[in-house]
C-alpha cells in the first residue's frame, strides 16, 4: 500500500471500497501507511494487532476498528481472516456539515470517532457487519442506496453511543510530532523504494541520529527501517506478480531489488511463498 494513499476509492460518485483480506491477499500483513479517507476493519477470524499512530490494539473475531483520517495504520495478522472497508465519509455525509451536530464537528476535524469497538458493542458493531454485507452484494441494482443507507446507519449509531473524542486533547505534543516525521519518512520511501536508502538519509529527513531514529521507527512501525523497506518492496511485487505479466527478474529489479536471490528469499520470510508460487497460487 502506498504510503500517503492517493487512489481513488470505488469512483468519484460512490467513493468506497470493500478488501476481503486472508493469507493469501498481496497485503495480508498491512504495513503502516495513512490517507484522507476512513477506514473500517472487521476480524473475521484468529487475532490481528492494529497500531494507529501511538495505540495498539489487539482485535478477535468479531471486534471492529474505525480509522480516523490521517492516522498512520498498520496490522499484523495472527491466523487471521479481516475485512477493510475504505471510504470518504464527507461525500456520504456532507448534508451535515452545516449542522450543529457531532458529525459536522466530525467532518470539520475537531471531533474524531472513538477507535476501538469490541465485538460487545453490538449496535455499532452489527452496523459495521451490515455495511460490509452491503458491499459484498455482487448483483444488486439498489446495492450503492442500501450501502448509504448502512453508512448512515452506521454513524447514527456512533452517534447514540456518544462515540467520539477531541483529537487535541488525546495525543502528547510530542507524539503529534512523531507522527508527522513518520509520515515524511514512509513519504520519502514510498517514492524511493526502487531506489537505494540509506539509514543517515531517512534519519535526516527525520531529523535525528541514525541511532536514535532506529530505535523511534521500530516504535511507531514495530519493525526496524529496513525491515518496513523490504515489506514495502513486497507488497509492491506482489501486486505486479498478481496483476502483470512481468517476468520475476524484472519485477525484483521495479522494486528496487537487484539481487534476484535475495528477492526470493526476502520475499519468502515476508509473505510466506516463493514469488513464483505466490503468483501461481
């Protein structure tokens, strides 16, 4: 996944999109990124531990996670089944941003939605069920009135719940600025993975010392610089593999690997396959 996400999300008049996610999925585990848009994930099976920004979250069958815009997300999965609904909540809701209501203060940016629901929080979390029912409907000429009609059931529900927080009084100053000079690292190699990165030069853009910087990243990434390069450059072959005919070699070679043994075995210890069995299967 990109790492400021600036794809368009289902199309411009109904701007969301369902990914049902299993071992088998280029993005099983989900490396830290953010973008405008919300995001919801469902456990559907085994554990998956979510980090956004500075929380942690262990999530089980059946709890659900609301990803407030520009937080930086990432997941490890556990054996597990989950869905990811990524959506712009103003263009589903803009007829109350002109309303005094916790939504248009949502909209606005002053309010943000609590993130964290377990699975005993029926109400919202049937609704997160519905609106992922919704999506999954393949054949349905009404199918993008009854997902409008689940998302605003969704927010009423947020909403009768009371489910919302003040963003300015959740973080430390200190943990905003470490989420803003995350976000210009994972930037810099989003645009430069097929390149080579050096440890000084992601430190600089940081703004600290290549020591220093190795020991914040594995905090907010839970894995160390190279360790996140080397499953960025991942997820991007695994996409061309899936959606190319590109050779193995020229694929290593995009992703900025040029050893192609060292690409099999790197990707292997990350997804789990060879490349060749990961496009075959």
């Amino acid at each position: 996944m990109s790492f400021n996400e600036l794809k368009q999300r289902g199309t411009a008049g109904f701007p969301i999109e369902l990914y049902k996610i299993d071992y088998t999925h280029a993005r099983y585990e989900m490396t830290s990124h953010w973008h405008r848009e919300n995001e919801l994930i469902r456990v559907r099976s085994g554990k998956l531990s979510v980090k956004l920004n500075s929380n942690i979250y262990i999530m089980n069958p059946g709890d659900c996670i609301f990803v407030n815009s520009e937080t930086v997300h990432g997941a490890i999965p556990e054996e597990c089944v989950y869905d990811c609904v990524v959506f712009d909540a103003s263009a589903f809701l803009s007829a109350f941003s002109e309303e005094s209501s916790p939504l248009s203060s949502f909209l606005g940016g002053t309010l943000s939605i609590n993130e964290y629901f377990p699975a005993e929080e029926k109400s919202v979390c049937n609704a997160f069920d519905s609106l992922i029912c919704a999506l999954d409907e393949k054949d349905n000429p009404g199918k993008k009135y009854t997902v409008t009609g689940c998302i605003y059931s969704l927010f009423g529900e947020i909403v009768t719940a009371g489910k919302f927080f003040s963003p300015e009084h959740s973080p430390t100053v200190q943990s905003e600025k470490n989420v803003v000079r995350l976000k210009k690292v994972l930037y810099h190699i989003a645009q430069g993975y097929d390149t080579r990165l050096t440890l000084e030069e992601l430190a600089g853009i940081a703004d600290m010392s290549p020591k220093y910087f190795c020991a914040f990243f594995r905090e907010m990434t839970r894995q160390s610089p190279f360790e996140y390069i080397n499953s960025y450059r991942c997820d991007r072959a695994a996409r061309l593999l899936l959606s190319t005919d590109m050779s193995i070699t020229d694929i290593a070679f995009s992703c900025g690997l040029s050893d192609l043994s060292y690409f099999i075995k790197t990707f292997k210890a990350i997804k789990g396959t060879t490349p060749k069995a990961f496009r075959k299967k």
